[in-house]
C-alpha cells in the first residue's frame, strides 16, 4: 500500500500491517451497482476507508445519510465540503429497504454534517431510525452522529429513539482539535458525549481516536479518561491516513505500530472502558456489531430486544 507524503510529494510505502486479502469483488461490485440504483451514499467510499473491499465483500457498509457534501472543511477528513445539497425525503425508507435487502443484523448510519439546516439534520436521523425499525425489527442500529453543535435538544431529539449504540468521535488529543477540525470543538465534543449518555443512559455511547498526528501517550491517556468521565462506554483507536494530496489534509506524522495498538488497547480497558477496538486499519463503523456483541457480552447480559 502506498501512502503520499504530503510535504514532498512523494509516496511512502506503507508498513507491512496494513496489507490485506483480496475481497470478493463480485460482491463488492453487486453492492456499489445497489447503492447507484437508489442513490444512496456510504462514508466507506466518500471517507475513503482503507476496509471498503473487505466489508463490501462481506456484505456490510456504512450508510451515509443527508447527502455527501459536508458543510464542515475537517483537515483529516475525504468527504468534500461546499455548499450541501436538498435534503431527500425519502432517504430513510431507501435506507430501511436496502438494510432489508442485505438482510443486515446490525447497521451503522452516519451522516455529513449540516450546519445549513434549522436542525442539523437530527430529524432526519430520527426518520431513518424509525424506518429500519419499521421494516427490519430486530436489526440492531449505531449511529455516528455530528456534534449538532452541542445543541441540546437536538442531542436528546436523536438519542430518545434509543438506538443500540450512539457514537460521536471526537478524533485527536486536545492539543491537535483546532488544527484538526477548525470547525469543531474538543470540549464540545466532550459535552456531547455527556448529554448523550445523561439523556439514555441504557444507550451505549461511543467515540474514536486517530493516532499518528503527533500525540504524546500522555496526551491519549488524557483524552481517554475525559471520555471515561462523561460516560462513554466504546473506543476504537486507528492510524491516521492522509486522503489526499491537498493542501487542507494534515500529513501523517508517524506509524504507530501494531504492538503499540495492543498496548493503547489494555490501558483503555485498564481505565474502564467497556470495549476498545484498537489496530491499524480500525476505524470507527469497522466491524461494529462486533464490538456491541462483545460488550453487550462482557458487561451487559442477554440483549432483550431480539435476536
């Protein structure tokens, strides 16, 4: 794998961590000609994920709502930012309809963020919960939302639906968030986070880190243990990757090697954490229901709303 330094222009040859089997193309191409037919959008193509082939090829995406232009200009992220489009209406039953058509057990919704709309997009992701619950009743639904920009009852208007898990990440240590999502707010996120939680408590909450852009292990620890004091259950910890060569992208500053992963992994579980997620290639929608089973598993008990 190759990976573009963004000061030279040259590319790097990634580590040996992050080579990967071949997916099942057929599969993979099956899904993106489903996705086309519908026009729906998933963070996998838009963010550029370095798993799309291999959860496409295991029949698993993360569906993108309220479009693909995002009204924010974060300096690590690949989806466009500019003007957004109109908001389709009928998104959420495109959405519960595909997620019946994969026959999903567990789906992760995301969405760009909005700041254009009157609520940020907030009843749009209580449509789509209502719709996946309509038409698939037991398919258990994360959500990865936007900060709503801390807006309280925006927070509570989505986290009243109840969805298994609530994840809003809150990406790098405080030092590198202004540089890092100019248009975000470390504290925000943080107080996200809490509402969140206060809100449902019974609701799982969830946040992710990116490493490599120049974070001290103390600087981690911090941030964990801030999460840790406003409720958040689930972490998934993952390197940072440039997605482009353009001047608004952050440049990676160091690989952080897999032993170094393990160890992130064991001083978040240390610190209370009910499940990490913590590799190379981990990103925050990777192997979701993974990480619900192993935490409803470990802490919680039987799940009682369905198989």
């Amino acid at each position: 794998m190759i990976q573009i330094d963004e000061l030279t222009k040259n590319p790097l040859v990634l580590p040996s961590w992050f080579r990967q089997e071949l997916p099942d193309m057929a599969k993979v191409h099956r899904m993106q000609a489903m996705f086309r037919q519908v026009n729906l959008h998933t963070v996998c193509e838009s963010a550029h994920c370095p798993n799309m082939g291999q959860c496409w090829g295991r029949g698993v995406a993360t569906f993108m709502i309220l479009g693909d232009i995002c009204t924010r200009a974060c300096r690590f992220c690949a989806v466009p930012a500019g003007q957004a489009m109109a908001v389709d209406s009928q998104e959420p039953t495109k959405i519960a309809q595909a997620v019946a058509q994969l026959q999903l057990r567990y789906v992760v919704v995301t969405s760009v963020a909005r700041d254009d709309l009157n609520d940020e997009g907030a009843g749009h992701f209580v449509q789509t919960i209502r719709e996946i619950r309509r038409i698939n009743p037991y398919t258990k639904i994360e959500i990865l939302i936007p900060d709503f920009s801390g807006k309280k009852e925006l927070l509570e208007t989505v986290a009243q639906e109840k969805p298994e898990v609530i994840s809003h990440n809150i990406e790098t240590v405080r030092r590198l968030s202004a540089k890092i999502r100019p248009q975000a707010d470390y504290g925000r996120s943080l107080q996200t986070l809490a509402i969140l939680k206060n809100c449902c408590s019974s609701t799982l909450t969830k946040s992710s880190l990116m490493v490599g852009l120049g974070e001290t292990l103390d600087e981690l620890k911090t941030t964990m243990q801030e999460l840790i004091c406003v409720g958040c259950d689930m972490l998934t910890i993952g390197q940072y990757l440039s997605p482009s060569l353009a001047k608004r992208h952050v440049r990676v500053e160091r690989f952080v090697s897999p032993e170094e992963f393990q160890s992130l992994k064991e001083v978040g579980l240390q610190l209370g954490f009910r499940h990490v997620m913590s590799g190379p290639l981990v990103r925050s929608s990777y192997i979701a229901e993974e990480g619900y089973r192993q935490c409803l598993e470990n802490f919680i008990g039987t799940d009682e709303r369905g198989p």
